[in-house]
C-alpha cells in the first residue's frame, strides 16, 4: 500500500474492449477473476468486411470467409441479409430474430481459427470477447470474457454455408453501438407518495438512420412503447400511473410539437393523471429536450383527468419539473464533509477556499461524514475496527446523537431520498446484514438482504436519488472480520431497493474485467461513478462512469488530462451542482481533494496536502 501511494496518478483510457461485457455463460471468467484485454487490430476485419459479402456470399468462396462472412452480415442487424448466408433449412431460425424482443450477444472483436473436420461436419472456430448482452430486446447486462463460436458449414449447390446459426443474433460493439440507441423511458417508484417522483429507467430501442431527421422521432416511440409496457426484467419492481392495456396509435414530432395519440384506455379514472402525463412528457423531453408535448386521446384531447391537457407540456414545466430525482434541490452553503487527523473538516465546493473544522462533541476517530439530502443533518461514523457507532447532528447545531446498540464494522451510512432513513451494512463473523435506521427515533432494523452471487457479501451502499435502486461493493467473506483495514473495492452490483430491504441483485456485476470498484455514487439517476483498480503495477486507479445498467464505462480523464497530483485515492463524491467530482489524491508530501470536472475533463485542487494528513472520507455530496 505504501508504494502505491508513492505512484503518480495516471487515469488511462478505458479500452473499447473493456466496455464490453455480455451477461453469458459461456466463457464468462469466474467471479472476481480480473480479466485484462489488449486492443487487437488483427481480429477486426475491414478488409474482410466488403459490400459484396454483407450482401451475400459468392460462389467459391471458402468455409472461412463464409464464417467471416456470416458475423459481418449479423454486424448489421438486417435479417434477411444474415439469411443468404445459412443453409435453407436455417432460414427460418434466423427469421426468428426479427422479433423486437429477440437476444442480442455482443463481443469487441473476434478472430477466425483454422478450419477442421469434426466427423463429417467442417467446423470454423470464431473466437470472440465478450461485450454484452441486450435481453428482451430492451435491457444491457454487463459481462467479460472469451467465448468460441464453432461454425458448422455445408454445401449448398456446392457453395458453403453455415448450418447452425444458433439461438441468437451476434453483433460486433461497434456495430450494436449504430443498430441501438440507449434511452430512458420513466416508471415510478411510489405512487402513493403525496410528493411523487419518477425513476428513469435506461433501456435500448432501434437506433435508426443516424442521417435521418426522422431518428429521434423513431426513438421516441420506440420508448414510449416500452413505457406503455410497463416495468418488467430488472425493473419490475417498480410502478406506473399509465393504465395498462393503454396503446400508442401514433406519435408525430413537427414544429417542435411532439403529439402522442393514445387510445381510450388512458383515461381510466384510477390513479394520478398527473404523474401519468409525467411519465410521457419526461420520456419524450429526454430525447426531445425542445419538444412541447401534446397527449391526445382518439384523436382528441384527453379530457378531465385532474391536469389540464388541452395544452402542450414539458419536462421544465411546474409540477412535472419536480417528478425528477434529485438528493436535493442546492443550497447557498453547500460544502464537501471530509475527515483530516480523525476530525471532520468543511470546505466549499470551490478553489481557492479554505476548509474549517466541523465542531462535533462525539468520539474519534470520526470518519464517513455525509449531508442528507435535504442538507440539514449530517451523519458520521465514529470510532474503529470492530467497534464503530454512527451519530447524527443537525446542522443548525446541536448535540451529537448516537444510535444506541448499533455498535460493529460498519459500511458509510446512506441516506433514503426523503432524508428521513440512513442505511448502514454491518459485518461480523456472522455475515453482513442491512440496517434501516430511522432520524427521528434513532431506532434501527433489519432489512432483507438476499444472498449475492457466489457467496459474495456487501461491504457498502449507495441508494440511488430515487430510492429504487442501490449500489453494492461485494467480496468474499473473511473467515473471521480482522481489525485490520481491508483492502478496499470488491465487485459492483445494482439491486432492486423495497421498503423491506432488497428484491434482488443483479445477476452479473455491472463493472467486469476492471478491477476492483470502490466508492460508487450516483452521479446523477441514471449514471453512476467509481474508482476502478487492477492488481497490475502498471494500472493505476481510474475514475469511470457509466450507466446504472453497466452500459459503456468511460474514463472520465484522459492520459493527457492528468496532473501530476499523485496516487487517486479510493474515495469519490460529486459537488452539490452534480457537475464536478471530489477526489482523494496521494503523494510524497501527503493528501489532498481535488475536483474534476464532468464535462471539461479539467482537474483542479481543493485542499492542499499537509503531511501525514489525509484528506479521505469526502461525503457523498447532496445535489
């Protein structure tokens, strides 16, 4: 640990083949395996990938340029295409793709074998790594590894051709990236809440011609028919307001109206009309920002139903503008909580602002400082080991709180969206196990914590803004919990949050093959954050985002936009505006926070070091 903080930070670019990821089962490394993959140039094939056999293969042609051929023509998602190079009696499997809920698997690259004879099949091995896997025709799933693809080829009038096409269309990133667009489309995670919010849910439609300035209007539909849907897969623990059975019979996008025609049974009287019509109009802004949307109803306006409809609305629009979730609405004294010499400091979210000490009458060492959302109290781990308690104080002042008998190793403490509950993992010889502690009572419970997969246990949460979703840090229990600090990060998990706990977790970790994941955020409600660290000496931490569903992890800074700040840290948070990152840097003369902005890529410091001071535990910042 010690040379490692002598290093100098050096965030690198995450590899196009490190976005990839496929939730299979084939080829897919043991859980907790770090699997590292090179850019390799041989295995793709645009000297192989002609007009002539996307379009169709020509007589003559070898067994292995008809396997190459045949993954070419599955690049472009066209069927019919993928057709002219199968057996005939093969044809009618691959028309079952067509489906719009049909599986797509996903590699970065792949490289074609040396043919062989198996009995009396000519076999042509396709070697590919993994990128992901699109399931329901509408949700990612993250994976990593190798997996072989073995080609079985016939003649067919003496030309070859592939006989066993398989279950499933098979699509290099790069082209899924041009074939799929992701989307968010809005469910709701309560709607008996007085005060509802929307949860956005990511998903992909049919991308469309990108040279067509019909591509939007196409991805908006498509989305609203999967919001018509309703929550099912990973998200079917969520709700929504829009009747079920409701049906699109068209959607139209000119003059910056956006109109969807809807049948009958969207005005059934039961439910909030209100938070129906933010369903559609927040589903339609996010990929129409400009757009004012107008809802009609066989043809006509949609009549009574508690929201006036005959006129336009938009997601900016009071009340819909408040259906999005957020850890808070700002504050003129936001600030970053972080811990120096076991005492918790305050600084603004700004350069060149010094930092003040947080006066706090509570055990030390203090660590894990964070605001809830709602920015009135504050909440902090006290003590070490084994033997730590979480207090609360309200930030207008006052005495510290402890919560009583809550005593033990405990995770950072998170906050529910209403800043009304804080949750907490605690571990012990006997497992982990999630704790709901109430703010007003200082009393705690016990939620539902279903096992993860391979006998992993969380060792921290993070709740999502709309209180639907929760992010895990995962590793393999210890045999007996040490007082020694562990090595921090372990496997990033999403689960499906409940008033009794969670659902479920996610089957596969959202973030393979890049190391160990430590202090994930939510940047926003639908990207989140981490720091990401392999075993190798030569790969430094890296501060990556992606989607909550896996989807695209992209380091936020470049090789060429790194100071020389130090070592990152494993600690991260996002300022109160949501735009800039605070994180942990390390070096010769000691620790320091430093911004980094979302957008510029631009970082900058917020403390400077002060030798044997390390600025760790910023809070999770509300914005």
């Amino acid at each position: 640990m010690d040379s490692r903080r002598s290093r100098l930070l050096r965030a690198t670019v995450v590899l196009a083949a490190l976005t990839g990821l496929a939730a299979c089962t084939a080829g897919v490394p043991r859980t907790g395996e770090v699997v590292t993959l090179s850019q390799v140039t041989t295995s793709r094939p645009p000297e192989t990938e002609t007009l002539e056999e996307v379009a169709g293969p020509s007589s003559g042609q070898s067994e292995s340029e008809v396997a190459v051929g045949f993954m070419n023509a599955m690049n472009t998602g066209d069927v019919s295409a993928v057709q002219r190079w199968v057996m005939p009696e093969a044809r009618d499997q691959v028309a079952a793709w067509d489906e719009p809920t049909t599986t797509v698997r996903v590699y970065s690259v792949f490289e074609p074998g040396p043919e062989y004879v198996s009995g009396e099949r000519r076999i042509v091995p396709i070697r590919v790594k993994l990128a992901g896997q699109l399931r329901g025709g509408r949700e990612w799933y993250p994976a990593t590894g190798d997996e072989t693809l073995r080609l079985e080829l016939e003649s067919d009038g003496g030309d070859a051709r592939v006989a066993n096409p398989g279950p499933v269309m098979w699509m290099r990133d790069v082209n899924f990236s041009r074939v799929y667009a992701s989307v968010e489309v809005f469910m709701v995670p309560d709607l008996t809440d007085p005060s509802p919010q929307l949860a956005p849910v990511p998903v992909f439609v049919p991308k469309g011609d990108e040279g067509s300035p019909d591509a939007l209007r196409l991805r908006a539909e498509h989305a609203l028919r999967v919001l018509l849907d309703g929550p099912r897969g990973r998200y079917d623990h969520l709700e929504t307001a829009i009747p079920r059975g409701t049906e699109l019979w068209s959607f139209t996008y000119a003059n910056g109206v956006a109109t969807i025609n809807l049948s009958k049974r969207f005005t059934e009287p039961e439910g909030s009309g209100l938070v129906r019509v933010g369903q559609l109009v927040w589903t339609v802004n996010r990929l129409l920002p400009a757009a004012s949307v107008q809802i009609l109803v066989d043809g006509r306006p949609a009549g009574d139903l508690g929201v006036d409809l005959d006129r336009p609305w938009r997601w900016r629009d009071a009340p819909l503008a408040g259906m999005w979730p957020r850890r808070s609405q700002g504050h003129q004294d936001d600030s970053i909580l972080f811990v120096r010499r076991g005492e918790i400091w305050t600084i603004p979210p700004q350069t060149g602002q010094s930092a003040r000490p947080v006066e706090v009458d509570a055990l030390s060492p203090k660590s894990a400082p964070t605001w809830s959302p709602d920015h009135r109290w504050m909440a902090f781990l006290a003590g070490s080991g084994a033997d730590q308690s979480l207090w609360l104080v309200k930030r207008s002042g006052g005495d510290a709180n402890r919560v009583d008998d809550l005593v033990g190793r405990l995770s950072a403490p998170t906050w529910s969206p209403d800043s009304r509950r804080l949750y907490v993992v605690r571990q012990d010889e006997g497992g982990a196990r999630l704790l709901e502690i109430t703010r007003d009572t200082l009393g705690f419970r016990s939620l539902a914590l279903p096992p993860l997969p391979s006998g992993l246990q969380p060792s921290s949460i993070a709740i999502s803004p709309d209180g639907a979703f929760v992010l895990a840090v995962a590793g393999r229990p210890a045999a007996r919990v040490e007082d020694a600090e562990p090595v921090p990060g372990g496997q990033l998990f999403l689960g499906q949050l409940g008033p009794e706990g969670v659902i479920r977790w996610s089957s596969r970790q959202l973030a393979p093959g890049l190391g160990r994941v430590s202090s994930p955020v939510w940047a926003d409600p639908v990207t989140i954050a981490f720091i990401a660290e392999t075993d190798s000496k030569d790969d430094l931490g890296k501060l990556l985002t992606a989607r909550s569903d896996g989807w695209e992890p992209t380091a936020v800074l470049n090789d060429s936009d790194v100071p020389t700040w130090g070592d990152i840290g494993h600690s991260l948070t996002v300022d109160p505006t949501g735009r800039s990152f605070v994180v942990t840097a390390r070096s010769s003369n000691g620790a320091s926070l430093w911004l980094v902005n979302r957008q510029e890529k631009l970082a900058a410091p917020l403390t400077f070091p002060e030798r044997n001071a390390f600025d760790t535990d910023p809070s999770y910042a509300s914005h």
